[in-house]
C-alpha cells in the first residue's frame, strides 16, 4: 500500500512538472523582473528548514516581501506552486522512512486534497486586497501556532493505556522499547471518531493553504491533539502537502496567478535544500531559529494587513 502512494505521489509530481514546465516555456520570453540568485537563495533556506520542521510558507512569504520578489497579488499562487516539488520530495523521504497506520495516511492525505482543490479555484481568482488581507491573517494564526509549540501550550502525542492496547489489537499502535527495555506503544494510527475528526479538519487545512495558511503547524497541532505520536506528523503533514500542492498549484498555473521565474528559481533551490537538510545535516539545533521565525512572521503579517488597509478595494495593482 505503501509503494502504491509512493507510485501515485511520483505520478502527481511528474504531471504537476509537466504542467508548470509547459506554462513556463510558453512564456520564458516575457518572465518576471526578479532576481534568480535571490529566489533561488530564498528557495534553499526556506525548503531546508521546512525539511527539519518548521515549514516553509511563513518565511517564504517573508522573505520574498522583504526582497520585493512578488507581488502581493501572486503571493498564494507563487508559495503553492514554487514548493510542490520540493514537498514532495520530502514526503518520499518521509513516508519511506516513517512507520504509520495506512488508513489513518491515505485518508488524511486525501481529505486534504479534496480540500486544495475547492480551495484554489477560490482563492485564485480573489483581488490583492483580500488576498493581503487573507494571508494577514492566515500568518497570524500561523505564528500563534509556532508560539504555542515553543511555549509547550499544544498538547503532546500519546494516549492512555487502555487506548494503547485498543490500538495494539487494530493494528494502530507501533510497539517499542524505552532506554530502560520496557515496552512502548507509541499511536501510529486513529480509528472511529478520531479519523472522522481528522479527516474534517484535514480537509479545511487543505483548502486553507491556498490562502497561504501553512499546513505543517495546523497538521502538527492535529496530530498531537488526536493523540497520536510527533513523528507521524511529518509523514502526514508533509504527504497531505505533497499530495494537495499539485492539484491546488495546477490551477494557479491554469489561471497565471503566480510569478513563474521565483517559482522557477524556488524549486531549484529548494530542491537542493531538501537534499542537504535530509541527508546531510537531519538535524539542527532550531530552537533559537524557530522564535526568530515567530517573530518575522508575526512582523510580515502586520505589513500585510497595513497593506491591505491602505489598498483601494477590489485593485490588482502590484505592490
């Protein structure tokens, strides 16, 4: 089952690359006035990062205002498009190497697929204001997520013994030692109302990163609250983006809301970056890093809203 979500995650990516590759061709005469060092750069840092943890969309999007990249106006398309490839990458990774109830995957992962799609068409065709004034706020809430994960407010994975050997009959719980030899059962997987619960929620966080909500806090946050443990999180939040991006970001190409040389530019770097950081270095100290993040993103989020205050309504105008 597993090589079957791998072989249909290979077969999104390779159509999502074909669909992008021929829309960038198609207008590589008459591309953006950015720079390709400075997206490629910020494509590497922020794909590095989000492939430890910490997720790409907030700082993405900081960076690229703080560069004066993209327009605000583009914004969701460019962070949906520039890093499905990269994301999926990361899920091949993930989903290789992490153990998780097959269920549980497949219909979390699906839930938010159908969310992206309902979504995109949406978002696509909003003006810059609302589009600013969306992702203000979807940053906002972002940055409250990251600030509860480091001030240990959201809950931890785990469930109570009783569920432990529930789980253990169903198939759902992965059993391990400790250090001291005693035996784990650590949730890999929900059932019943859990995965009807999840499934809902799964399926709005899709729809909400086309927005520009970041799905990783949110689906982290998910995880945890379901009582499952930590390390299923990044299977699911980086499959559920990886399975979401290509349908969401195939319609931003379909409708030209995203700049396609900092896409272009991103996924190379962010490609790179996905390979050092999985491979390479595993592991950083990030605590330091992630209250940094927080306080970019809490900072972008008040632009964007200023922005959007001081835009006249309905304008597409670039800013």
């Amino acid at each position: 089952m597993v090589t079957g979500i791998l072989a249909a995650l290979g077969g999104f990516g390779l159509w999502f690359a074909a669909v992008f590759g021929m829309d960038f061709m198609k207008h590589k005469d008459n591309l953006e006035d950015n720079s390709w060092s400075k997206v490629g750069i910020i494509g590497f840092f922020t794909n590095f990062f989000d492939t430890l943890g910490i997720g790409s969309f907030a700082p993405l999007t900081a960076a690229l205002r703080a560069t004066k990249q993209v327009s605000d106006r583009v914004l969701p398309g460019t962070l949906n498009v520039s890093c499905t490839l990269p994301v999926i990458l990361e899920a091949f990774i993930f989903i290789t190497v992490v153990q998780v109830d097959i269920t549980t995957l497949v219909s979390l992962l699906a839930a938010a697929t159908i969310g992206a799609w309902v979504g995109a068409g949406v978002v696509s065709k909003l003006p810059e204001k609302k589009v600013q004034s969306v992702m203000g706020i979807a940053l906002f809430i972002t940055a409250l997520l990251m600030l509860a994960g480091q001030m240990k407010w959201m809950p931890g994975g785990g469930a109570p013994l009783s569920e432990a050997f529930d789980g253990v009959k169903n198939g759902l719980i992965y059993k391990t030692m400790d250090v001291e030899g005693t035996m784990l059962g650590v949730p890999i997987g929900i059932s019943g109302s859990k995965l009807i619960i999840g499934v809902i929620i799964n399926f709005i966080l899709g729809a909400l990163m086309c927005a520009g909500i970041g799905l990783y806090a949110p689906c982290m946050a998910l995880v945890y609250l379901l009582g499952m443990s930590p390390i299923v999180a990044f299977p699911i939040m980086m499959g559920s983006c990886a399975f979401l991006m290509p349908v969401a970001s195939a319609k931003f190409v379909k409708e030209g809301a995203y700049d396609r040389k900092a896409s272009m530019g991103i996924i190379i770097g962010g490609i790179v970056g996905v390979l050092i950081a999985a491979y390479i270095v595993k592991s950083l100290p990030l605590n330091i890093l992630k209250w940094l993040v927080i306080v970019v993103i809490f900072y972008t989020s008040a632009t964007l809203m200023k922005a959007a205050s001081k835009n006249p309504k309905n304008t597409d105008k670039v800013a």
